[in-house]
C-alpha cells in the first residue's frame, strides 16, 4: 500500500509540475506576443497613446517595410538593381527598387484608408488618396529607398518616413483639380511640430522598425521564422556624458566645401582637441545612408553633420520626409537635432515652403551638439 500511495503521489506531482510548466510556457509566450509591433500598437491605443486609425497607417507601413526588404535581400538575383532611367524631384537619379519600393508604400497606405494626402520623394506632387480624398485624415510622407546608391554594392539602406496630423484639406467639388492640388499641397507643408508619428525601417543584417508616437523611442527587429516585427528595443536613448562613444559621422569628402569654422570643428574632432582631450580623437564612421548613420548615433552617441556646402546650399536631405522625422526620434531619444549657421534651430520647428524643400541637420547626443553650438559662437 505504501508503494502505490508513493507512486499516487509521484504522478499527483508530475502533474502538477506539467500544469506549472504549461503555465509558465502560456506567460512566456503571452509575453512574446505582448513584444510584436501590432499588439504592442493595439495596446498604445488601448492606453490612449494613439488613436485606431493611426495605428492601421503604421501597420500598413510596418506590412510595406517586410515586403521591400524582401526586395532588397533578392535584388541582384530579381534583376533588381541598376538604374531606373529617370529622376525624382529633388534631382536624384533613380534606382529601380526607388519606384517598385514606392509603388508598394503607395498601395499599403493607400489600401489603409486612413490617409487623404500622401508626399513621396518620387512624386512630383501630393499623391491624393482614392479613398479618403479631403476627409481630414492623415498625412503620411515617406522616402521608399533612404540611401538607395548603396544598394548595388547591398550596403545598409532603408525607408523612412513621417505621419502628420490631419490638418485640413477640404475638397469643394466645384474647385478645379489644380486649386485642388493646390490646398492639399499648402496642407502637406507643416513642421516637424505636428508629427503625431515617426520612424524609419532599416534594411541590414536584420531589417529594423524604429518607431516614435511622442511617447519615447521603440525598435523592432523582423523576425523573419514568424515573419513579425519583435521589440529589440525599448523607451531608447541617445547615449550622453560618460556613456556616449565620441563618433563623428560625415561626408568627410565634402568638408572642404563647407564654412570654414565647420572645417575647423572637424578638424578639432580629429585631434581631440574639441572637447579638451588633445592627441584622442574622435572617431570617424560614414555610410553614407542617413538611416544608417543615424541609426548607430543613436545607439552609440556622438554627432552626425549634414551643413550646407557651396554645391547644396540648403543641403541635400528633405525636410518634411527625412530630416524632421529624424529629428523628431533624436528628441524623443532624449538627443538634440538643429540646423542653420550657428547650429541652434530646432529642426522641428522649421515649416517647409515646398513638399520637397531641402534641409541641412546636425543630430546626436545634446552635449555633442551643444559643443558644437558654442564652438560656432566662439569661432
């Protein structure tokens, strides 16, 4: 008898332990699923950090961002790469994954039916949604291909882009397509101010989702087994102070075509001397793709420069689509981004007077961009 009330309660244990093991296995996988980007917007909302309809545009864009990388892992075998033949507005040549990566956001944020006006770095003009043409939803803007002169040589790209609030753009029906055109592009144009959301999705050794809703900086890494973005990383900051690696990041190429006191910070970048350590300098890493180099100042620290030369005297990079989104992440992660001659307007304040105006950017760690300021001011 004792033998089998043993045995009894050996199983009564084993089975407890299984019950304890599933339970456990069930919190664990309830916490993965708590990890992917749309349950983790589905609670954003839920929390009253963003509305329905602004997370089924990022999860349009989300959807948009798996496909291009898809692309772009399988471009020289799909004939991909090269040249398209034309240009886009700012006056870049464009590659062939510019325009299929740009018809793939067009169709997922068009389809979404929560945006009326679109900004594309490869169109021309607004694109006006079929849908939802003057119903006051959002503005969504986007570069398909950041850094597409890398993609021959499969060097870091991604796409980047801005969700602007609603604004208005109401549609008379007696207007004609051009004073159309004409209020809904006047609506496009607004500061960096009146993102509601920004982010980029960078495509590398793993394709990552970084995303802003004004409430702290998140990344997501693809997961490509489930085919779902994963957080990889939570409420970032840009390292500072002791934490912060002393990084420059820069067309190296073109400083001598810049102002000559920004010759000479860079010149004190590379001694040392910038910040009183004399015979310890900086270090200097370019790729050349604004996401790219963003995305390392953002984990690592430091500066990234983008001034104005005598052959781009407004810079080169789009100010509605590519540098205030930016900008709007590095305050969000606690970081500075600025422009002009003294390096001390906030980027985000800045109203553009085009969908296509250009913009200069200097972004990174506050005490790497505040030391830039006051050497301006000194020199």
């Amino acid at each position: 008898m004792m033998m089998m009330k043993k045995s009894c309660s050996t199983r009564r244990t084993q089975k407890k332990r299984f019950y304890s093991s599933a339970s456990q296995e069930q919190q664990t996988t309830n916490s993965s699923a708590e990890k992917m980007l749309s349950i983790w917007l589905t609670r954003q909302a839920q929390l009253g950090n963003l509305d329905d309809d602004l997370v089924i545009v990022i999860n349009s864009i989300a959807i948009a961002c798996k496909q291009i990388m898809s692309l772009v892992k399988a471009a020289p075998l799909q004939g991909n790469i090269g040249l398209a033949g034309g240009k886009n507005e700012s006056g870049d040549e464009q590659k062939k994954l510019d325009v299929i990566a740009n018809d793939i956001f067009l169709n997922a944020v068009q389809k979404c039916g929560r945006s009326s006006v679109i900004v594309t770095e490869e169109e021309d003009h607004p694109v006006l949604s079929a849908t939802n043409v003057g119903n006051g939803d959002y503005v969504v803007t986007f570069d398909p291909i950041d850094g597409s002169s890398n993609i021959d040589a499969c060097v870091t790209t991604g796409a980047i882009f801005g969700i602007y609030s609603p604004g208005e753009c109401d549609i008379d029906p007696t207007q004609s397509a051009e004073e159309i055109m004409k209020n809904c592009t006047e609506n496009a144009n607004q500061s960096g101010e009146n993102l509601v959301a920004a982010g980029y999705c960078m495509f590398s050794s793993s394709c990552v989702f970084m995303i802003t809703t004004g409430h702290g900086v998140f990344g997501f890494t693809l997961d490509e087994q489930i085919g779902e973005f994963v957080m990889s990383h939570e409420k970032l900051q840009i390292p500072d102070g002791k934490d912060m690696k002393r990084i420059y990041s820069g067309n190296n190429g073109n400083v001598q075509l810049w102002a000559p006191e920004l010759r000479e910070y860079v010149k004190q970048l590379q001694t040392g001397e910038i910040d009183g350590r004399k015979g310890d300098p900086w270090s200097y890493r370019y790729i050349g793709a604004l996401i790219g180099d963003f995305h390392r100042t953002l984990l690592y620290g430091g500066i990234w420069l983008y001034p104005p030369d005598v052959k781009a005297t407004e810079g080169k990079a789009r100010l509605l689509y590519e540098v205030a989104p930016i900008a709007m992440i590095a305050e969000q992660a606690n970081g500075m981004a600025t422009r002009g001659k003294m390096a001390d307007e906030r980027v985000m304040e800045v109203k553009p007077m085009s969908i296509h105006q250009k913009s200069p950017m200097f972004v990174g760690s506050n005490s790497a961009v505040l030391g830039l300021q006051k050497f301006l001011k000194e020199h």
